[in-house]
C-alpha cells in the first residue's frame, strides 16, 4: 500500500485550482507512468529499482515533483 504521497495530495498536485484533477485522472496518468517505468526498465536491462522501490511508487513520487503533468485534449 502506499501512504506517501496521500492520494489527496496526488490530485491537488495534477490538477489546477481551475481545473482540478479527478481519482479517475490520476489513476489513468500514474498506471501510464508506472508502464513506461516498465518499458524503460525492459529495454535498458535492469530488473529493479534502487532500494527495491517499486515502479507505482516512483511514478506517484515524479507526479509529487512535478516531473509528471496530465496533458488535457
């Protein structure tokens, strides 16, 4: 289970305060993330993270810094 970052804490971060973020956003742009961790990891031939950290967390952690934004069509 992850604790950190809250989901709350998630959303604000995705969305604006004019256009806030839905769960169902951040669900969709955290399981892309978390595949193209994946992918990455595949295609460069290394099998885990460092500090054993899994590919859903570092995917929560690039959304709390900023490193990921939800791009609206």
């Amino acid at each position: 289970m992850i604790n950190e970052p809250s989901m709350d804490a998630l959303i604000r971060k995705l969305g604006t305060p004019e256009e806030p973020a839905s769960r169902y956003e951040l669900c969709v742009v955290v399981a892309k993330r978390t595949r193209q961790i994946i992918e990455q990891m595949q295609s460069t031939g290394v099998t885990e993270l460092p500090g054993k950290q899994k590919e859903i967390v570092l995917a929560c952690q690039e959304i709390m810094n900023g490193k990921v934004k939800s791009v609206h069509e």
